[in-house]
C-alpha cells in the first residue's frame, strides 16, 4: 500500500513537473523571428507626455485627422531622461487612433542613427503595467480560491500562451502543414491540460481519448464544410497583411481549417473532463459496476450538459460580433444576405462545426471512461 501511495503521488505530481520544465524551455528558446522587425534602428520605449499640441487636427464630427504633437518625457532605453517630441498621426479611424493627455503614460518609437534622434513616433497608450496588475490579481484570487488546483490552471494558462506563440505561430510561418500541426499541438495541450487535473492515470487517459477523439471529429467536419462553403481563409481578420508581408506562400484556407478545432478544443476538454469525473465517481460508489452501466451513466451526464454547452460557443463567436449585428439590422439587411455574406457563413462554421465536437465528445468520453475505469470483477472484489 505504502508503494501504491507512493506511485499515485508521483503520477499527480509529474505534470507539474513537465509542465514547469516546459514553461522554463518554452520561455528560453527563441522564436526565429525576433530580429525580423520592419523598423531597424528603432527603439520601442516608454515615456510620459507632459504637454501636446492639438492645433493640426482637423475635427469633422465623429472622424479626426491631422497630427497631434506631444512633448515628452522619455522614461525608458538609451535616451531615458531626455526631452523628445513624438508626432501623433491621425488617419480617421475611430478604432486605430488615439489622442493623448498631459499626464498620459505613452509607448513611443524612437527613430535614431548613432546617438542623435531623427523622429519619434507615438504608438500607443502604455497598458502593459495594467494587464500585468490585471494578471497577477487574477492569478492570486485563482491561487486563493483554488489553492493548489489554481496553481496547475495557471501552469496549464501560461503552458497554452507558450506553445501558441513560441510554436504554433513560427511553425504556421515557416509554411508547416496548418491541421496536423494544429492537430498535434491541441493533443499535446490536452493531454497535459487533463494530467495537472488528475495526474497520470486512467481518468487522464480516458478524458484525454474522448476529447481528442471529439477535436479530431470537429477537425474532419470543418475541412469538409469550409470547401463546401467556398470559404478562403482570408476571411480571418488581418490575414491579408500576411500576404502583403512577404509570406504569400501561407495557406490561409487551411489555417483557418485549423483555427476551428483548435478554438473548440478548450470547451471540449472541459466537457470530456467533467463526463470523466462523474463516471469515476460512478465508479468509486460502486466499485462492481459493469462497465457498460458505467459508459451508460456517462451518457446520462453528457445528456444533460448538452442543454448549456450547445449555446457555449454561439455566446463565445457572436459576443465579438454585436457591432456587426447592429449594422445589419440598422441597415435593414434581409437575412438571408446575412446568412450568405462570407464572413458570417465562417462563423457559422466556427459555431456550428464546434459544437459538433461538443456533442461528439460526450458520448466519446463516456465509451473511454467506461471501458478504463469500470473494473473486472475480480479486480473489483480484490
């Protein structure tokens, strides 16, 4: 018994372990692209703006042109403490422009050659400190709430922001194929999603079969029905930017094929996970439950988390599309133009081909965790 123990403690800690190796790996090692910036001979810093400058903007309602001058503060990189004047371009674009305060906390570039500055260019409003404070009192109150399950969903959190940007990202750019690689980043993320829940054992391999047998359905269904809609993938926002910056080689379609599975994936596990548990603790009540019982308790469990998790996705996609909603209907647009314009036949793909991994992990999950977690009645007796 003491050895069992022993052994189960070592399976629920080793995922933590692989995962912080993974994090600390993932962090130290570079993505390829790091020097492949459109500005050389800039500086991308911090400053503060102490006065501005509004007399060359041309206001006409809602739409403001012109440029904005800012004097200002630098606080930050090899000309910290100097007195720099950084213009504010103005293209009349609500989403993209921005005007600035005196007293504002901006990010500016500094155009410079040798140690004289040639212009400095205002960016952005600085939000890095507050999504920092945003993140650490997320993290404390998870850590507090959760204890030590919190700690493994921000292992879990931090793992997933890693192994897109530091993988999935320079892989698609270097050209590699877009769903397997999808396919094997999504699987490898599950798996160790699943392992910091519950180590592992049986119930991480039965969770981890249903839901990456439903990711593989909703990855099948989606390349089907992106052809069958004529679909290309520059519907994906900013993806033509791609094209136009040298990497007309990508192919957009097939990413996009890949973005479905991989946006569904994270309520897929959730669902294979909570089907997982229930039938484990089926089984733990009741340690003489044939398995089929047992995979039939499961399907009562996935019944009834249909009736939420069907609308998950449709509120994840549509929340981002409300202004878009607004227009078709201020505009008087008939539905069936809506339901035919591209990009809402692409959410409707993303939505529809989704939940159809959500409905297919149930069962899947249930098969898994019945056959792997029921035991043999000889093993049960003993």
């Amino acid at each position: 018994m003491h050895f069992w123990k022993d052994g189960a403690r070592r399976r629920y800690y080793a995922p933590a372990v692989v995962c912080a190796l993974l994090i600390v790996a993932l962090l130290l090692i570079p993505t390829g692209y790091e020097g492949a910036e459109n500005y050389q001979g800039a500086d991308r810093v911090t400053a503060r703006v102490t006065a501005v400058d509004n007399s060359a903007i041309v206001d006409t309602g809602l739409v403001r042109s012109g440029e904005q001058t800012c004097a200002l503060e630098i606080l930050s990189g090899r000309f910290k403490g100097q007195a720099l004047t950084g213009v504010n371009l103005l293209n009349g674009s609500l989403e993209n422009d921005k005007l600035f305060s005196p007293g504002d906390k901006a990010l500016v570039m500094v155009s410079y050659q040798e140690d004289s500055v040639r212009s400095v260019t205002m960016v952005d409003h600085y939000r890095l400190n507050k999504e920092a404070l945003l993140a650490a009192a997320f993290a404390l109150l998870l850590v507090l709430f959760a204890g030590r399950t919190g700690l493994r969903a921000i292992f879990s959190f931090v793992l997933t922001v890693l192994m897109l940007w530091k993988v999935l990202v320079p892989l698609y750019l270097k050209g590699y194929s877009p769903i397997f690689i999808g396919l094997g980043i999504t699987l490898t993320l599950t798996l160790l999603i699943i392992a910091l829940v519950y180590g592992f054992d049986r119930r991480c391999a039965a969770a981890v079969s249903g839901a990456f047998l439903g990711v593989l359905v909703t990855c099948v269904l989606g390349a089907l029905f992106t052809d069958l809609f004529q679909i290309h993938g520059a519907v994906m926002s900013y993806s033509e930017s791609l094209l136009y910056s040298g990497y007309q080689d990508l192919n957009l379609t097939r990413i996009f094929m890949a973005s479905i599975f991989i946006g569904s994936s994270g309520a897929v596990m959730d669902l294979a996970v909570d089907i997982c548990s229930a039938v484990n603790e089926v089984v733990v009540q009741r340690p003489d439950i044939p398995w089929r019982e047992a995979v039939r308790s499961g399907f009562h469990v996935g019944r009834a988390a249909m009736g939420t998790m069907t609308t998950t996705l449709l509120l994840a996609y549509s929340g981002g599309y409300v202004a878009l909603l607004m227009v078709f209907m201020a505009q008087g647009t008939p539905l069936v133009s809506i339901l035919n314009y591209k990009y809402v036949s692409s959410e409707i793909i993303h939505t529809i081909v989704g939940s159809f991994g959500l409905v297919t992990v149930a069962p899947f999950t249930a098969l898994t965790s019945g056959f792997l977690l029921a035991r043999p009645k000889k093993e049960a007796a003993a």
